[in-house]
C-alpha cells in the first residue's frame, strides 16, 4: 500500500496526537518535505544505506580534510564551517543531518533516521506529487551488505526490499563480495536494471567464455538503460566501485577487471547521444565524490552525476565545466539517511534547468509504510533472538564515521588486543556502521552492523615496526594523494596500541612521524611486534569472526567508557575547515 497526500497527511495528525512524534509533527513534514512544483523529470537517489532496513542513529564526521584543490571544496567541510558554507543554522532538522554538533542532545530531540518503511513513505509521497511517470528511483549500490540479516541471506533480504521500494536501476560495490554465483542470483530476482560500464571480462574470462552481457565489447554487465520518464527518454550509465578488487578480496570477483575507465566512458557517452539522442544523460556513479568531480570535469555529455561510496550527504549539487558545458555532481549520504531530488526542466529534447534538494529521512517525520514494515518485521523475525542479544551499555557515544578513528572502530581495537594478547591492533577504515548513544543498550545487530562482512576473520601475526608504518602510510596515501583517482575512498586504519603524528600534506612515505607504542616508548622500526587485525583482503584470516571477539568483550565490560581514542596528531593542516574537533 502506498500513501497519497490525504492518507499522508492523516496519519501524522494522528501520530502527533498519540504523541509519536516528538517534535512539531506534521507541519514540519510538510515544511521539509514538500517540493515545490518544477520540471518535468523527477530523479528520486538513495545510496550507500548498508542494508539498514530499520531506522538508525548516524554520526556524521568531525574530520574530514581535503588538501590542495579540494580543501575548503564539498564535501571536505565538516560542523560549523559546512553550516557556513551552505547557509544552514545550527541546531535545525537539516544542520542536524548534515553534521555531527550537538550529535547527542539532537539526536534525542529529532529521533533516528532512515529506515525502508519510512523511506518508502517519502519516495511514494515525492512520486505523487511529480507524477509516477514522470519519476525514476536510482539505487547507488551499497545497498545488499552492512546488517546481519543482508549477510545471512547474502543479500536477498535487500533485494526484495527495494523490489518492493520501487528501485528503478542501481550499480554496485559491496554487492560484488557475496561472489558472482550470489551476486547473479540476487540479480535474476532484482526488478532493477544493474548497469557498470566500468567492469570488463578478464582476458582468461573471455578465452574461457564467461558469462557476460556483450562478448564482443566484454562488458561483464549491461552498461546503460534508456527509460522515458513522463514522455521524455533519459539515459543511465552505470559506475560500479572502481577499486573492488583492491579495496576488498579478489577472490569474490576473480573474473571481472574493474578501474575508472574515463576514455571508454567518454566513448559511451557519445554514441549514447549519437545513436539514441535522448534528453538528458545520468551517470549513476559508486566512484566517491572527490573521483565523481575530477571526473564530471574531463567528460563531457553527461547531464548529472547521482553519486555515492564515500557517505557525503551534499545539500547541494555542485556545478563543474567540462570541455562540452557543465554537469551538476552530486552525493547522497548513506544508510539510509538522505533521499536525493533531481527534478529537470526539459524542453525541446534538452535540459534547460534543474533544481535540487537532499532530504534527510526523519523517522518521526514520516510515518512506516504499513506493507513495507510488515514485511519488514517478517523477514526480522526469525533472528530476533540472536539481534536483540543485549552485551553492555553504551557509557558515550559510540560511531564510526571520519578520517581517523571512531569510537566503535576504537571497541572493536580493544577487543582484538584483549582476545590476541597483542600489542597493535589494526582495524580497517570502513564507511558504514550506525551510531549508538550514551545509557543504549548494546546489542548483538549493533555489532553486526559494524563487522557484517564476508571476509570477517581475524588474525595475529608478527609484524616489523616498519612494516606496520608502512601499512599505515599506504592507508594515508590512498586518503590524501591529491589526485583524486588514485583514491578508494576509505578512512585511515583504525589503531590501538599505538600513537603517531601525521602530516597529510607531506608525499607518500613521510607522512607518519613520532610513531609510539601505548607505554610511550619509540617504535622500533626492526623490532618484532605482535599485530591484530581483521577484515583482510589478500587472503583468508585464520582466526575466528571479528563480531565474536566484540561481542566477549562487550560482555565483559558491561558499560563501555573508553578511556582514550587513538587520533594521531595532525601536522600542517591548521585551520583546515575539514576539521571540526
């Protein structure tokens, strides 16, 4: 059942009455999210919601540098300076959203965010208002990993959720590590259309004739769809993850060659437009917005970029010249948080404007969906037991997201040095993880939401003082290098055990200084020290799930008050306005 205006409007006067809602009801919904009428093309994007099918708590972050170019540029602005920069006034719905001030107090005061319930009750409610004809959803990927219950079904709870959202077409990313046999199962029951026209047969795969969408040009996958969209024929190029087999196991994806490909992207961009003239072309992109900028930059012919990968919740969508014109770049957030609106004025076959906005998805502004969240409670149901396990309270707040450490990264790096005995623990600068606040109680899903992947294992091995700095000087590179393409669009490696200073603006192998070991003594480049970790790409980890050993040392602190959280100290960067705190 989807909700029209009247129904809508219906059933949020009664949750204000009941008191379900804690803050101003229905007329601010109606503020928020009612779009004034413009154009004739709706694009509705979601993005990077990590298989969050209930609603969430989720910290934005207090650092997020950008250097040479891109400082001071979206989405490098974090707190107060992001505020400034897009005219928001703190303490509102959408400051709020959009940065981590005040996360807790706000937090409690407007309620969790996201959730495919109430996310359905917007899209339905946009979709009414623009004419279902003249709408199309776009799912950026990320979308079949990061909960429990997407890992145990390896993805198919997410697919029948957004069958059910009305998903139009999505590309991918952590939708490649549940392999290609699930992948492509997952597929034949999608009503999306999946585009990448960035994934390519491996010459071994071609010999051994492989599946693939086209032989003869070798794309693994179909490229694009032509949709017409209220009488108007719109294009969507897909962009998967450039970087999957580097930045997750090769193994899952063995005959697939990924990369940016901007020449065979430009190439297809102009026979798109040669062959098939259509009014406006979209690039459906999981590059990350540092790549998607460079990008719009050297392509021309593309309309817009409806991005995702690196979690950006852009209010704006930001403006670049090409060498054809200019395309509009935009970044929709993650787990489930933002709803992206692109609505196009096209006349005579071309787009002659455009406006957009990013909602955030209010929980308490938007009432469930009554279908979706049925069948939302079935699918949970079976693994309630194992979700609902409560391990300690939550003493502070507890995230994940930002350049350098979080606090839930930080449980999870005590944890393995309590389980290993270990002197450093390594822990990989993942995107995805939900939020917690201070006196919640911790439990199972909260866990699983941090470490639900297919490659959990852990590990303690032997490691060199060099080689540990130069682990985290490859995993600085790949955050600072200023040439966007040569970034994946991680966060630095989470640490414990150890401390260091770090100039992001010095070249690759000269970034980390004064690396110390938690008693404060000096790392010692030639000595031996026994490292953990989890989450390992080249091969399989021999010791047991990451959430298993979180989930004994949950229990064994009862409440959870770190004492420290291992920042390094920033050299350089003064007054950088990606730094908040």
């Amino acid at each position: 059942m989807h909700l029209n205006r009247r129904e809508f409007l219906s059933v949020m006067v009664a949750a204000s009455a009941a008191g379900i809602l804690p803050y101003r009801g229905a007329r601010a919904a109606d503020a928020l999210y009612d779009l004034p009428s413009f154009g004739n093309v709706r694009i509705l994007h979601f993005t990077d919601c990590h298989a969050q099918l209930l609603p969430v708590y989720f910290r934005e972050p207090d650092t997020n540098l950008g250097l040479g170019p891109a400082r001071g540029r979206p989405p490098h602005l974090v707190g107060q300076a992001f505020l400034d920069h897009f005219g928001l006034s703190a303490g509102g719905a959408e400051a709020h959203a959009l940065t981590y001030l005040d996360f807790p107090s706000l937090a409690e005061k407007y309620g969790k965010v996201g959730g495919f319930a109430h996310l359905s009750t917007l899209i339905s409610r946009l979709r009414e208002a623009a004419g279902a004809n003249h709408t199309l959803l776009l799912d950026g990927g990320d979308t079949w990993q990061g909960s429990a219950t997407a890992m145990w079904s390896q993805g198919a709870d997410m697919v029948e959720a957004c069958n059910r959202l009305g998903v139009d077409v999505m590309t991918g990313h952590w939708e490649f590590t549940y392999g290609e046999e699930a992948l492509r199962a997952n597929l034949a029951q999608s009503e999306a259309e999946f585009v990448a026209q960035n994934v390519f047969l491996t010459e071994e795969a071609l010999f051994d004739e492989r599946p693939a969408f086209d032989e003869e040009t070798g794309h693994a996958f179909q490229p694009y769809t032509l949709r017409d969209v209220g009488g108007v024929q719109v294009a969507v190029i897909g962009q998967a993850f450039p970087y999957t087999p580097v930045a997750n196991p090769r193994r899952f994806v063995p005959d697939w060659n990924y990369g940016i490909q901007e020449a065979a992207l430009q190439t297809l961009v102009g026979e798109i437009r040669a062959r098939h003239n259509p009014s406006l072309v979209l690039l459906l992109s999981h590059n990350g917005m540092d790549v998607d900028l460079k990008l719009a930059s050297r392509v021309s012919g593309l309309d817009a970029i409806f991005g995702g990968h690196t979690h950006d919740g852009v209010p704006a969508a930001i403006k670049i010249k090409n060498p054809g014109g200019m395309t509009l770049v935009t970044n929709a957030g993650s787990n489930g948080k933002f709803l992206g609106v692109m609505d196009f004025q096209v006349k005579q076959g071309r787009m002659t404007d455009a406006r957009y906005r990013l909602l955030p998805v209010f929980s308490s502004m938007l009432p469930p969906d009554p279908e979706m969240q049925n069948w939302i409670d079935q699918a949970r149901f079976p693994y309630l037991e194992t979700l609902n396990q409560p391990l300690a309270v939550a003493g502070q707040t507890l995230y994940r997201r930002g350049n350098f450490n979080g606090t839930f990264d930080q449980v999870i790096c005590e944890a393995l040095l309590e389980h290993y005995d270990a002197e450093i623990a390594l822990s990989p600068g993942f995107r995805w993880g939900t939020s917690v606040l201070p006196g919640e109680i911790l439990t199972m899903e909260h866990v699983l939401a941090q470490t639900a992947i297919t490659y959990p294992e852990t590990y303690m091995n032997e490691m060199s003082g060099e080689q540990v700095k130069l682990i985290l000087e490859d995993v600085a590179d790949n955050l600072f290098n200023l040439d966007p393409y040569l970034q994946q669009g991680g966060d630095m490696v989470r640490v414990a055990g150890i401390e260091y200073s770090l100039d992001p603006t010095a070249p690759i192998g000269d970034r980390l200084r004064d690396l110390r070991t938690r008693d404060g003594a000096e790392l010692d480049l030639k000595r031996r020290y026994k490292v953990t970790g989890w989450g390992v790409v080249g091969s399989v980890a021999p010791g047991p799930p990451v959430w298993d050993i979180v989930k004994n040392w949950l229990l064994s602190q009862k409440e959870v008050n770190l004492a420290t959280l291992n920042q390094p100290r920033l050299l350089n960067v003064q007054n950088n306005p990606g730094i908040g705190i």
